[in-house]
C-alpha cells in the first residue's frame, strides 16, 4: 500500500482485504447486535464478530512492524479468523445477541474450529488496539499504581511479560490481565487461546496482548524473536490499556 493512500480509501480497502466485503448476509442479520465494540455488563469492551478495520495504515508502526507483515497479518490471517468464526457461529446454532466474550466464556461447549477461530479474531482486534503510531510511553493513573503494586515496577512487569513471550513455546500469546480479584498477571497461552476461555491455564481479563505466532514477525525478524518481543513495547498504546483497566 502506498504512503500516500488516503485514510478513507485505506480503511475502504482494508475492510475489503480483510474479507467484510464478503461475508455472509447472515452476520449483517443474526449478529448485527455484535458488528462493532460496545461496553457488556461486566464493564468490559467487547468486540464483535466481524473484523474492525485497521485503525493505522499498514506502514505506520515501521520500524517496529513492517507494512508487508501487517497487511499480511490483517488482510489474510486475522481476517481468515473472522470469517471461520461466523461460519462456526452459524454452524453450531450461537445465539444470535451473543457477544464474543461471553461466547469464549463458555468456548468449552463448542467446536474446536469455533475455539480456535473465537479465539483468534478476538485476540486480533485486541492486537490491533493495544499498539499505535508514536506509541510506547509509559502507563498512567490507575494502572500504573497497580503496575507497581503488582510487580514492583514497570521494568519489572515488562521483564516478565519478555520472559513468557520469549518462553511460549510455539505459537501463542503473552498477556498482561487483570484476574478475578482485579489482580494484576502475566502470562502466556498457546495457540489463540485467551484468558477468557474456562479451558485455559490463565485465566481473567486481557488487558494487553502480544501475538507470537510466527506470522507476526518472521518476514522482519526470521527466527529472532526475543528482537521482536523488545522492539514491540515502543508501539504499545498504553491509553488502550488504562482504557480497558478502568473499565473492569
């Protein structure tokens, strides 16, 4: 994608790279209720079941993320997860005012396709979110104190997210999230597992996510990703996550 394209026709042409343009005339139906973030019950944003445009262009987190990788990872990978969930959805009878988060709530009723694809697009559009252009400086207010409530510091939080993001073995994702008793965590899960779902190790709220599956940083980094994994905090969007933690 050329620099130069302009934000309506970049997020026009994402959304149809990401596949929007050709989902099925049920999600626009049965899911409409879902079709954008909206704030549940519980207090937490929730995404829908159709993929959000790209809230950057693909160039823009350079050098960190390349424009290559990102469109590959948005336009292929992520919005693939998308598509297969409402397939799933469909498929297996979700209810339709569902929202995705409670659907990972209770991912142990379904499929494995509706799992691992669930679990997929929600990570994505959290992804997506939890880094910005210019980002990378420091967490205020709230979550900064509980921060260093938790861990001591933030080095020492962002030392141990490095450490399960560089020890996930294979593919997966590091999390920062907030527990049960609003506790602050880290840790790691395989796959496109979450926090969320009952079948996983950790469990609780994300706050911020970082993808290590190898499609994330290979064509930039190849085989180097503890280079990646430190490179990445300096587009983290640290207003995304106060956002989120406030909203708990």
């Amino acid at each position: 994608m050329k620099s130069s394209l302009s934000r309506r026709n970049f997020l026009s042409t994402s959304a149809k790279a990401g596949g929007l343009a050709l989902l099925p005339a049920w999600t626009f139906t049965t899911l409409s209720a879902c079709s954008s973030a909206r704030v549940l019950g519980a207090g937490m944003s929730d995404f829908g079941f159709a993929q959000s445009p790209l809230p950057y262009a693909y160039h823009a987190l350079e050098p960190v993320v390349d424009a290559r990788t990102m469109e590959i990872h948005y336009s292929k990978h992520a919005a693939a997860y998308a598509a297969n969930l409402q397939d799933a959805a469909k498929a297996e009878g979700v209810a339709p005012g569902q929202s995705l988060q409670q659907l990972l709530g209770q991912v142990q009723k379904y499929s494995a396709k509706l799992r691992n694809n669930g679990g997929g697009h929600y990570n994505h559009e959290l992804f997506w979110r939890c880094m910005k252009p210019g980002g990378g400086t420091t967490p205020a207010g709230s979550l900064r104190e509980a921060i260093h409530q938790s861990f001591g510091s933030l080095e020492a939080m962002q030392q141990q997210f490095n450490d399960a993001a560089k020890g996930q073995f294979g593919s997966g994702w590091a999390w920062l999230y907030a527990d049960a008793g609003k506790q602050l965590r880290i840790g790691a899960t395989p796959n496109q597992d979450n926090p969320l779902m009952p079948v996983s190790a950790v469990r609780g709220t994300p706050l911020l996510g970082l993808d290590v599956w190898e499609h994330a940083y290979y064509l930039q980094y190849q085989n180097r990703r503890a280079d990646y994994v430190n490179a990445w905090w300096k587009v983290v969007n640290w207003a995304y996550v106060e956002e989120r933690f406030g909203l708990l």
